[in-house]
C-alpha cells in the first residue's frame, strides 16, 4: 500500500457541507463556539490523512507526532490577542484564544494513550502556553494523576465533559461494550473535580426505556454527587438510517431499538419532551441541566450548552452561533431581535462570524436550511415578520408549549 500527503480537498458548494480536521493542515478545525484539536484518527480514514500521522501499524491507529503539532501551533499561538481580518476560521479562533477543544470526531484518551501519551504532550503544551482547554471523553485516563496534574496546572481554565450514559453495569456493557466502566468513569471524576477541575457528565444519548429507569438514575445522582459534579449535558439519540449495523447491534443484546428510537428521535417532539422532563428530574435534585436541543434549549441553565459559562474567565467563546442567537432571543423576550441586532452583538461580545458561519448561521436564522438546529422548534418564539430578508424573532414565555399540547392531544384521543 502507498501513502500520498494530500495537498488540498476541494469542496462542493452545496446546502449540506461537512467540515471536519483533513481539511486543515494541522488537525486543527473550528465548530461552533470551540477550537478542536484531534490527536488520534480511525485507522480507515487514514488516506484522507498527510505524513502527519505515523505509527500506524504499532498503535492500530494513526496518531500525530508531538513534535510535529508543537511546531504549529506555535505558528498559530503568535495571533493570540492580535486584531486579524481576511483570515481562517482556527487563526480568528486563536486570535480570540476561544478554548481548544479535545474528543469532538475521536477519542483522544484511548488505552494506548496512556502508553504513548500523545495527548498528554499537547496538554503539557497548553498549560505552558496558558491557553484553555475543554475536553470530552469517554475515559478514565484523564482520571489519572499525571493528566491531573497537568490539567489542574493550565491557568487558563480546563473542563472535562465525561459521557456516562448510565451507572446500571448490564447497559453499560451491552452498549458500550470495550469502553471503560461507568464505575471507573466516575472516579476519574472525583481525581479532576477535587483539583478543581471543572467536570460535567453528559448524558448523550438519553434513550428513552433504555437508561431512563427511576432507580438507576437515583443511583447515577448519588455518585454524581460523591464525586462533585453539579452539572450535566444532555442529547436525544441520533441514529443514521444508513448504518442498520447499529440497529441490528441493539437486536443481539435484547433490545427493542425500534421501540426506543420511535419515541425518542422519530417522533422528535416527543423525544424533545422527554429529555425536557427528564432534565427537570435532575434540576429538582440540585443538579444544572444544559443541552443542545432547540425544543429546550430555552430552558437551559447555561448561555452555552456543554455549561462552561463559569470556567474561562478572561477567555470567552465565539457568539457567531446559532443557538447562541436564540439564547439572545430568549433574553430579550418580548422586545423584537432581528438579524441585525444579533450580528452586533457577536461583534460587541469579541466574537466573529466569517463568511462561511455567517451564511450557515443566516440559513438557520430565517429557516432557510435544513439543519435541525431551528429556531422554530424553541417554544415561545415568535416570528415577527421580515427585516431586510431575515426573519425577526421575540419570545413570549406565556405561549404554550407546543409539544406539550401534541401530547395532550395525542393522550386525549388514545
């Protein structure tokens, strides 16, 4: 087999476009409010990959050379603080030393990591750099003392996202078989947020019959609790109908997908309702529920749905997003919020909107795409007509909640 570097990918200028790390040139992209950073990559994705990326045989996997990424983000740190115009989205991003953000494509904290410590070179890298950090991971290892360590070492501020889907052991070996244990999850935990590390647990997927049972979500906020964690994310599920792999996988460990995904994501109104009631389960026990959801986004606890609002301090996240438009919305109430005021207020708040976010985010404003981040599907919004082609919203707090009333309705007539 022969490798090629890859000089550049063309895109096609289409309504649905996928941005993801093999289109810049230093596993460094930007999605909504963060700047992603990916040490490791599937190994059949590798031909999508340049010479960045070595090891390929002794790790299964590709992973970058540290020397290698140290060099550009050094290129990269020098725009800290400065005013740029006319320049990528990851360079704006650095520029406004928005947090880098670990584990959006991959998981960064695989087994072998804690061997080959790939990671653990970037991380060292930020906390001498003072540059914050946001990470979201499925493992224990950051856990561990060593990443601990260098975590609670970054002036800059560190959160960890942990996904514990649940604490009952059967599920979570079903569902996550290979994965580390939900009872070592959550004493990685308690290591971090004893070192005053900020930790939310994220519950994505929340599945309806699946991990929604009363006593084990007791449980799950019971060691919550132990181990100091005070806030949770939450997702519905999301499921691809080309990919019957995972549907038949649900099959062979005796569960009812269909049964699930049905009331869950098929029907979205009612998954959105759920996971709303669900949240609220958690928030009457003490607990700060944020999420992505636009049916209950409205009702999140936090500006920013991962709920870091309290961690970065000085360093901030770009506004030039979507649901931080209708969090803008949301908080001018009745008084009417047209395009224009938004695209001001990313720009007062430090933020940007370069050509590319600002088209996916116009599209969304006036429900001109067919992403399913929606400005419609928050209840209590208001369309109010039309300013020079944009759509102009308010919300009203006393508009009933329409996917209550569907569910009213269903109920009455069953």
């Amino acid at each position: 087999m022969k490798w090629y570097k890859i000089e550049s990918i063309e895109t096609e200028d289409r309504e649905e476009q996928v941005y993801n790390i093999e289109v810049e040139d230093n596993n460094n992209y930007f999605a909504d409010e963060f700047l992603v950073h990916n040490c490791y990559a599937n190994s059949f994705r590798a031909s999508l990959y340049s010479s960045f990326f070595d090891n390929a045989r002794l790790m299964g996997l590709r992973h970058c050379d540290p020397g290698y990424f140290k060099r550009e983000l050094d290129k990269l740190m020098k725009y800290r603080g400065q005013k740029v115009q006319g320049v990528k989205d990851v360079i704006k991003a650095v520029s406004l030393e928005i947090p880098m953000r670990f584990g959006i494509r991959f998981e960064d904290f695989i087994a072998i990591e804690g061997k080959k410590k790939v990671s653990l070179a970037l991380l060292k890298y930020l906390a001498e750099q003072e540059y914050p950090l946001m990470i979201n991971t499925k493992s224990d290892l950051v856990g561990r003392e060593d990443y601990v360590r260098v975590l609670s070492d970054n002036k800059a501020g560190t959160a960890v996202h942990l996904t514990m889907i649940t604490s009952n052991r059967k599920l979570e070996k079903d569902l996550e078989p290979g994965a580390p244990s939900f009872r070592k999850r959550i004493g990685a935990c308690k290591n971090l947020s004893q070192e005053g590390i900020k930790v939310v647990a994220r519950i994505e997927p929340f599945m309806i019959f699946l991990n929604d049972h009363k006593e084990h979500i007791d449980e799950y906020m019971e060691f919550l609790k132990w181990a100091g964690i005070q806030y949770l994310t939450f997702d519905t599920y999301s499921y691809s109908a080309q990919a019957p792999g995972i549907r038949e996988a649900f099959k062979r460990v005796g569960y009812d997908f269909h049964r699930m995904f049905y009331a869950m994501s098929d029907v979205q109104w009612l998954g959105s309702l759920i996971l709303g009631k669900m949240m609220d389960y958690f928030r009457l026990n003490g607990f700060k529920c944020s999420t992505f959801d636009f049916g209950n986004v409205s009702f999140n606890d936090d500006d920013l749905c991962c709920s870091v609002d309290d961690v970065f301090g000085d360093y901030g996240y770009n506004r030039g997003n979507i649901l931080s438009g209708a969090r803008l919305i949301v908080h001018r109430g009745l008084e009417k919020t047209p395009w224009s005021v938004f695209e001001n207020w990313v720009k007062e708040g430090g933020g940007f909107l370069s050509e590319r976010l600002k088209k996916e985010v116009r599209a969304l404003w006036s429900l001109e795409s067919k992403n399913a981040y929606q400005l419609d599907w928050i209840p209590g919004l208001v369309c109010n007509g039309v300013e020079e082609g944009d759509l102009v919203w308010s919300y009203d707090e006393s508009i009933p909640d329409f996917r209550q009333e569907m569910f009213d309705h269903f109920r009455r007539n069953l």
